[in-house]
C-alpha cells in the first residue's frame, strides 16, 4: 500500500487542478480524466510501488506482477476518459466524503482520492490505496444523499481493511503454490480431460476467492454503518433491496406509445417498423409480463437480500433522508447518456432519453441527443455496422417497448433514417443550444448526409470542430474520426 503521506501529497495535486471555465451544460473535453490528471497520473504511479509482503522471491515477483497490473490499469483508465472531474458534482461527492472523513480520523487519517467513472452501470468500487470511484449510474440511480453516503462509506471501509491488497496478496500465493504448480503439471501431462481437470483447478479458487469477497463484502457493510453512525449521516437497509432492482433499469415500461416521442418531432412513423418481421432480429414469442416487480429480481439476486436482512436491526428507520439535488441527477444522467452514444450504445442511450422525457423533462439538450442518435445510426449504416450501433440486448432483460425500439432501429428502412437526420437538422430545439452543439450538428450531418464520406472528408470535418470548439466535451466524439 502506498505510503500514506505520498498518497495525501498525490490526492492534493490531483484535487488542487484548476477546473476549467466551461461553456456548455455538462463539463469540458479538458476536464476529461485523460486531459485534466494527464500531469499528475505519472506521478502516481511512481509512489504506488509494491511493498515488499513474502520472503519466497517467486511470490513477491507474482505479486509485484499483480500489483503493476492494477497500477496500469488505472492509468490506462485515466487516459481512456473513464473519469471526468466535473466541478459541481465533484464537490457534491466530495462534501459526503469529508463529512465522513472529519468524523473518523482513527479510521481515515488522510483524505481518499476520489473518481467519477463515466459508466450508467449502478456501481461503485475501490482500487486500493486510498483511492476509490463512483459511477455515474450509481448517482442517477440513488434517491438520497445517505444512499450516496453508503456507498462511499462502503468502499471506503474496502480500503480501510486493505481488501484489493490482501486480494492480490491471495491470489500470488495461490499462483506460486506448490499445490497449483503440481495441479497445472498433472494436466498438461495428461492426455484426456485436460480442459475438465483445468476447469476444476480454476473453479477450486474461484470458490474459494468468492468465499472470501462475501466475507468482506460484509465486512465493509459493518464498518461503512459504523463510519455513517460517527458521521451522523442515516442509514437505511432498503437501500439493499432498491440496488437489487438495478436491473430492472431497462424493463421500466414507457408511458406512451412509442410512435407519440417521433411523431412530436414532425417526423414520420410506421408501426411496421416496430414489428419483427420474418427475418428480424428475433421470432421467438416473449412474454415481457413478468419483468417489472422488485421481487423477481430479488429472486435472482440474493446477496442484496442477506445484506438486508443482515442489516435492517441498524437502520434508522424513522431519519429523515435528504434527497440528491435535482440538478445532480439530472447532470448525472445527461453525462452517462453522452458517454453512452460516444461509445455507439445507441438503443440504450435513446430508450434512457424517452424515460427522461417520460419524467416530464423538456430539456432541449436530450432533444439535440435524439437527432445524434439517429444519425449515428445514419452513418454506421453506411459503414454496414447498424447492429453494432444499435447494441442489440436479449428481450430477458428489457421491456416490451425497449424491444420495440431496438426493432424499429433496426428495421426502418434507410430512406426513412436519412429523412429523420434531415427534418431532425431543421428542428426548432437548434435555437436552444450552445455553439459546440450547432457546431456538432455541422459534422454529424458530414457524417450522416454528405454524399462523400471519405477518410479525409471525415478527418477535415473532424479536424474543423475541434479547432473552432477546443474546449466542449464533444471533441471527445469527434476525436474518433480526427485520424482516420
């Protein structure tokens, strides 16, 4: 583990960055984590150096070789874009960290270094030494800032019981284990079921590893309560059983009828498109009756439940829960959908819009949102990769109307996604948005309508949004076809 005041000297130059003046609604391309910790993620890796935990050379060298990869990992992240410092939700998560921090010197002597992941998946992880993340789709998910608070007291506790070293620890002893090495050796000498007896190896410690991350799991459930408690922040175990229903993101029915979002829009609709035809994505009869209720994701998810019932004596059942702001959630959600449609999920990026609009969001911004998805999927249409966009998703995990939409996606026919990429270009929402995002609509429609879409049409056009709008998050997308 780093040592600690090389980890508070590394958390203080990558908290002291100067934040960027922004000038669009979410944050800035320079505040992406590959650009914003681009000076200060070098150093970090210099101070995360292995301690030396076995006298047997060939375990330390194993677990050196774990530990570089998690470092690299890490890094590799960070220079990816999988983060992003955002100022206001940064400091809204970082508020929740130093109240449990000032409460619990014995426990937390140095301030932890915070990331915010860029993923919608409801999660949230440690990575060892003093440095913890948070998704996106953790803080869209959550209702309340103790839900938050749990969560990062839950991951803080991970790193306070050295959990990620002690794995890594486990597993280099395993991997140099004389009980391994003979176990591997009798397999490769074997002539027959060499695949069986190798599955059974690895299965031994997959149970075993499993074992003991339920131990810590719980372990961390304990002590997160306990940091709450000094912290005078409430807990609730419900909240157990609302992430158990994180699943069902996707099965939240729509409240109108799928063709009522388009038509809004003055573009056309054909309930055939809709439909699965003999050779769509799929004619296997479904039933989608079942796949709403909390309790059949309970079914399938018993750990929430034991972690409830683990629990519910501690909670305060009768606090107050304070509600997360809604411009957080609201930033929150417009950040995992951009990152979403920038990494081409194009169904699940426009199914969570509909569900925003179904909240009764009249934000121009998700309305600029739509007429990217459509031409993305415009473009990748060109490129023969429509169902790639799309990113089909089994209808076990999605609603009637999700299904619907990735069908439409699907089957609308070619001369109906040019005809919506160019009505959706002369829709009055334009007059609403920021000039990154007029300057966006420019290269999308050379991507989308021009009727040369060469390599170097696109690398030009690419090239002449990034130079005229160098700081909007959406260099990000454009960057992709920069060196084409």
């Amino acid at each position: 583990m780093v040592p600690l005041k090389n980890t508070a000297a590394i958390i203080f130059m990558l908290l002291c960055g100067v934040a960027k003046a922004q000038n669009t609604p979410l944050y800035t391309y320079q505040q992406l984590s590959g650009v914003y910790y681009a000076s200060q993620k070098d150093s970090l890796k210099k101070v995360w150096v292995c301690p030396d935990a076995f006298d047997a050379r060939a375990t330390q060298k194993k677990y050196r070789e774990i530990w570089d990869e998690r470092t690299d990992f890490i890094t590799a992240a960070i220079n990816n874009h999988h983060y992003v410092y955002e100022p206001v939700l940064f400091a809204y998560l970082q508020g929740i960290i130093s109240q449990i921090v000032q409460a619990n010197p014995q426990y937390l002597p140095t301030t932890p270094f915070l990331l915010v992941d860029r993923s919608s998946s409801a999660n949230a992880y440690s990575i060892g030494g003093n440095v913890i993340a948070i998704n996106l789709g953790l803080i869209d998910f959550a209702t309340s800032r103790e839900e938050i608070a749990f969560t990062l007291a839950h991951e803080l506790s991970h790193n306070i019981f050295n959990h990620t070293e002690n794995v890594m620890k486990e597993r280099a002893e395993w991997l140099t284990s004389d009980e391994f090495k003979n176990s591997l050796n009798s397999v490769l000498k074997s002539k027959y079921e060499r695949y069986t007896r190798l599955k059974k190896i690895l299965e031994n410690f997959s149970f075993n590893r499993g074992r003991h991350q339920r131990y810590h799991e719980s372990e961390a459930d304990s002590l997160a309560i306990i940091l709450l408690k000094k912290s005078n922040i409430a807990f609730n175990a419900n909240f157990f059983l609302r992430l158990d229903s994180t699943d069902l993101q996707y099965k939240q029915p729509l409240r109108q009828p799928l063709a009522n979002y388009f038509t809004a829009y003055g573009v056309p609709f054909e309930d055939t498109w809709a439909q699965k035809r003999s050779k769509g994505l799929s004619t296997r009869s479904y039933n989608f009756r079942d796949t709403t209720g909390i309790e059949d994701s309970l079914k399938t998810h018993p750990d929430c439940v034991e972690r409830y019932a683990k629990t519910k004596a501690q909670s305060d059942n009768n606090a107050t829960l304070t509600a997360v702001p809604a411009s957080i959630k609201e930033k929150a959600s417009q950040m995992l959908i951009w990152n979403m449609y920038d990494n081409m999920s194009l169904a699940a990026c426009l199914y969570r819009i509909l569900l925003e609009k179904d909240k009764g969001s009249t934000d121009a911004w998700y309305d600029f949102m739509v007429h990217n998805i459509f031409a993305g999927l415009a473009y990748n249409d060109k490129q023969l990769q429509r169902f790639i966009a799309i990113g089909i998703t089994p209808k076990e995990y999605i609603s009637k109307d999700y299904d619907q939409l990735q069908t439409m996606l699907a089957q609308m026919p070619k001369e109906s996604l040019t005809q919506y990429c160019t009505l959706l270009q002369a829709a009055p929402f334009w007059a609403k948005m920021h000039d990154d995002a007029k300057g966006l609509k420019a290269f999308m429609f050379t991507l989308a309508l021009a009727p040369d879409v060469s390599d170097k049409i696109k690398r030009n056009s690419a090239k002449d949004f990034i130079d005229g709008n160098a700081s909007s998050m959406y260099c990000e997308f454009a960057e992709h076809f920069k060196n084409k």
